[in-house]
C-alpha cells in the first residue's frame, strides 16, 4: 500500500511559537486516518499546510507522490476535497446555486451536484438558501462540496463539529463509506478519540505539534491488551522464576506484569511458584483503556 | 478567468448591488435638476461646462463612499461564509482578486456611463447652448472611470485583507471628505491625495465675479501628468495589494 500523503520534517512557526514540529506524516491509500490531537495540538494547521492554505517554515509536503509547491499545488488539489474548521458557503445563494459556484471554479461537469447532494442526502433542501440550514446542513453542504470531481483523496477537519448525536451518527458512516464505495482516501482529524476509534483504520496522534504515534488503530488497540497482574512476597525472585519458564513480565509498584495468558497457563505458572516457596497474594488483571494510551502519548486529558 | 469572473456575478445574486448604482445616478439626477431649474440665458450658454464642473464635485463625495459599498459586498460574502479557504484550494487567489475587482470595476464604469447618460438627457432637454461637447464627456469618462476604479481596487484590498467591514468603509468615507476639502487648496497638494484625483482631472475652471456675483466657466487643459501619476499610483496599489491578497494565510 503506497503513502497518499507523506510529510518531511514538516514545522510551522507562528511568531515564535513552533506549533507544528519536524511532522513526519504517512497515511497510506485507500484509509481513513485518523489524525487525533488535543485542541491545539497542530491538527488544522497541519491540514492547512497540506492544503497550501498556509505555508510550512520548514519541511517537505509530498502527495500523491508529488512534492508539492507553489507552482504544482492546485493542479495537485484538482483530486483533493477539502473541509476546514467550518463549512465554507455564500449563505444568501441555496445549496445548489453554492455547488454550482464550486463546480464551475473545479471545471467539474454541473450533472456531478446531484450525485453530491444525493450522497450527503440534500437534494430535497437544495433550493433552500443555506444561510437557512442547520448546522449539519451546511457540514453536509461542504461535504458535497468537497466530494465534487470524485477526489481521490478528501481532507477533513473536525468534520462533526456542532452536529447533533444523529448527524455524527450519520457523518460517521459517509466518512466510513468513502474507501470502499468511492475509493477515496479520508484524513480526518478530531479531538475525540471515540470518534476516531469508530472510523479510522490508521491513527497518527499529534501532540503540541508533535506526532507522538502513527500506526494502524489496531497497533494502538493491541496496547490496550489485558495483563496480568501478580503480587508475591518476594517479587525479584519470583520474575526470575517466571522468565526461567519463558514469561518475560515486567515490574510495576510491588507487583509483577505477565502478559495475556490462558487460565490454564496462568494456573501453572502459579503453581510453580508456590512449589519455590513463592507466596502469591494478589492475582489481578488489568487492562489499558484507549484513553490511558492516549493520556500517555499526549501527556493531556482525552475528549470522550 | 472568464470563469472566475462569471462566477463573481453567480455570487453576488441577491446582494443588489446595482441599486447602490441606481441609488446614486438618482440623487445625481435630481441634483442636476434642482440645479438647472433657474438657469437663465447666461447659465444656458455655458450648461455643458456646469455640468462638467459640478458633476466632479459630486463624484468626490458620492463616488469614494460607492466604491466602498461596492467593494465591501463584493467581499464580505467571502468573509462571512468563510469562503476564502475554499476558493484557495481550487483557483489561483490572484485570479480571483482580478475577477472580483473586473466585476466590481464593471460597476463603477456603469455608474459614470449613467451618468454621462443623465448629463446629456438633461443637457437637451434642458437646451444648453451649442452642440453636446463630445471630446470633453469622453475625457470625463476617461477620467472618472480611472479614479474609480484605482479607488475602487484600494477598497477591494482593504476589504479583503480585513474582516471587519466597518474598517475599509470608514476609510471610504473619511476619503470622501478628504477629497472634497482637498479641492480647496492648490491642485498640486491634491495630487498626493488619491481621492483628490477628481479634482485634478476635472475639465472645467470657473471664476467667480466677487462684483458682480457672475459665475464664468471656461475649459481648462487636461493634466496628463496628473493622469499619469494616477496610472502609476494604480499599478502600485495593484501590485501590492495583489500580492499581499496571495501572500495571505488562512
């Protein structure tokens, strides 16, 4: 699977504060990844700088195998939709007359809003004025605005924001659609780690302006695994016991990490230890939520 | 840029711009009425050349404070409905600076082609001496629309670079007046002073008789140095304000 996008050392420095540090970004094709990052973090301004909207102070913006500048960047954009921080609208023209404005400026055919509208469900409110919309209704507006030309890649800020439980239900599924229905790859960031656990198949976390992890969500999810938990009267001797029979465990405030194990396993590793005059008193299993990791990659409290 | 600039009338739609224009040919209308009313024979034979005076006066106070509005609602739609990232991931942000100042330019050439409209209408109907001067309203048109237009393109930049409306809009205003105060002093004071540019170019002088209390208009020649330095003037503020609009971080 080849990189959609792929960052160098990528910084941004507003006066002299670095918001964005040495950002080595990869998100693969045909994902959603999920870029997830405390408020504050450098999510928007990361996003902006792959979009060309502001300008990195150091470092190198590759995609679709491209290195961008300013000379190739809109051709580049031409298979890129975009949603940042809020929707984008001329609140005193309806929906369409707004994908029209849109369409004509991509060069993409008009018979391509219907399909647009179709996909975010708008096409029964599409001669309302959009200054008339709900909120979700204009986040869907610049949805169908950003899928306009079929995108190879779509790039979405916080895409839930100020939407009802049902409209981030409904956001969710689109955004989880797009890979398989239309081929796209999705970058979406958000402060909720709910969020991009329930849509994301990649993760990268920033973290002031640090990427402090990228992998699959599954990598973030296996550390999030069960242990086991042992206290004995006498620890050292115990987890040298244990890692003569093979269980590497590690140590942590007066009790001994084992890793995942069957209860038929545990039981004789157990065993074993009462059979050196190992006292065990406390048997527990312990588990990471997502948070905790979250918590200890970002050093910062975790929106649910 | 056809495109762009079609567009920029796609999304102005409702915003009624053009009853701004009608707004002011009105009142220009009705002041030119009120003003030929009780002309005698003397004012008859010189009406052409009043018109050229008066209307230049006009300008400077009306015109400023039009190329504000119209700026500003050619821009605070890319403002308010935050636009402005949109449109920079799917066109050149100096194309769109050039077909939004193309389309409110528009505007303005409209307004002074009224207007000439109105000048001549009234002119004939209300007899003025001699045959309707020509040369000198398509010197009018010239230079009116060249004034505008550069003042039109200095409000565009303020409007775009800044959110706040009410900002650039003053400028116009305070503008406006500066122009008007200007005309009182020496022409070459005026000429540091943008919109100061309707008075150096105007195409008519007049004396007035402190005795006699008669009014007497004669043509004056045309300052091309001063068009010139407002040519210049516009291909700086352009330049600049161009740039700065590209330069722009969202």
């Amino acid at each position: 699977m080849s990189d959609i996008i792929t960052t160098t050392g990528l910084c941004k420095q507003y006066g002299k504060v670095l918001r964005v540090k040495d950002l080595d970004l990869k998100v693969p094709e045909g994902v959603v990844y999920g870029f997830l990052g405390p408020n504050g973090a450098g999510k928007s301004t990361t996003m902006k700088m792959l979009l060309g909207l502001a300008r990195p102070t150091a470092g190198t913006i590759t995609v679709f195998g491209r290195q961008v500048d300013s000379r190739n960047r809109l051709a580049i954009l031409k298979d890129v939709g975009s949603l940042i921080e809020s929707p984008s609208y001329y609140g005193h023209l309806t929906g369409a007359e707004n994908l029209q404005i849109v369409s004509t400026l991509k060069g993409v055919p008009a018979k391509d809003i219907s399909r647009v509208l179709q996909i975010v469900r708008l096409e029964n409110q599409k001669g309302k004025r959009v200054g008339q919309y709900s909120m979700g209704m204009k986040q869907r507006l610049g949805i169908a605005s950003a899928l306009l030309g079929n995108p190879k890649l779509l790039i979405l800020d916080e895409p839930t924001n100020g939407l009802d439980p049902a409209g981030i239900q409904e956001m969710r599924e689109l955004i989880c659609s797009l890979p398989q229905q239309y081929g796209m790859t999705v970058m979406v960031s958000s402060h909720l780690l709910s969020e991009i656990d329930q849509i994301a198949t990649y993760v990268g976390i920033i973290s002031s302006g640090e990427l402090v992890f990228q992998e699959r969500l599954s990598t973030l999810h296996a550390r999030s695994r069960p242990s086991i938990a042992v206290r004995t009267l006498n620890n050292q001797a115990a987890a040298l016991i244990l890692a003569e029979q093979g269980i590497s465990c590690l140590t942590q405030e007066n009790h001994l990490l084992l890793p995942r194990l069957s209860d038929n396993e545990l039981a004789a590793h157990i065993a074993g230890l009462y059979e050196r005059n190992i006292g065990v008193v406390r048997i527990e299993e312990r588990s990471k939520s997502l948070e905790d990791i979250f918590l200890e990659l970002t050093g910062t409290a975790v929106s649910l | 840029m056809i495109k762009a600039f079609t567009m920029e009338f796609h999304k102005i739609r409702r915003r009624r711009i053009w009853a701004i224009v009608a707004a002011l040919i009105f009142v220009q209308m009705l002041w030119s009425l009120w003003g030929v009313q009780s002309m005698d024979a003397h004012d008859l034979s010189q009406g052409w050349m009043y018109f050229l005076y008066q209307f230049p006066i006009l300008n400077s106070i009306m015109m400023p404070i039009i190329a504000a509005v119209v700026a500003s609602r050619l821009c605070d739609i890319e403002h308010k409905g935050q636009t402005l990232k949109l449109l920079a991931t799917i066109m050149p942000a100096g194309r769109l600076f050039t077909a939004k100042f193309l389309c409110g330019g528009l505007y303005m050439l409209a307004t002074v082609l009224l207007q000439l409209i109105v000048i001549v209408a009234v002119g004939c109907a209300m007899g003025f001496e001699g045959k309707v001067p020509l040369d000198k309203l398509c010197y009018y048109l010239l230079f009116t629309t060249a004034v505008n237009l550069t003042i039109l393109l200095l409000q565009q930049i303020l409007s775009l670079l800044i959110k706040n409306q009410m900002i650039p809009f003053s400028i116009g205003i305070i503008g406006s007046f500066a122009g008007l105060f200007i005309l009182y002093f020496p022409q070459n004071l005026a000429k540091f002073l943008l919109w100061g540019y309707y008075g150096v170019l105007m195409l008519v002088g007049m004396d007035w008789d402190r005795a006699t209390r008669i009014t007497n208009f004669h043509f004056v020649p045309v300052d091309w140095t001063g068009f010139i330095t407002l040519l210049i003037m516009f291909g700086v503020i352009y330049s600049i304000g161009r740039a700065l609009f590209i330069r722009k971080e969202m």
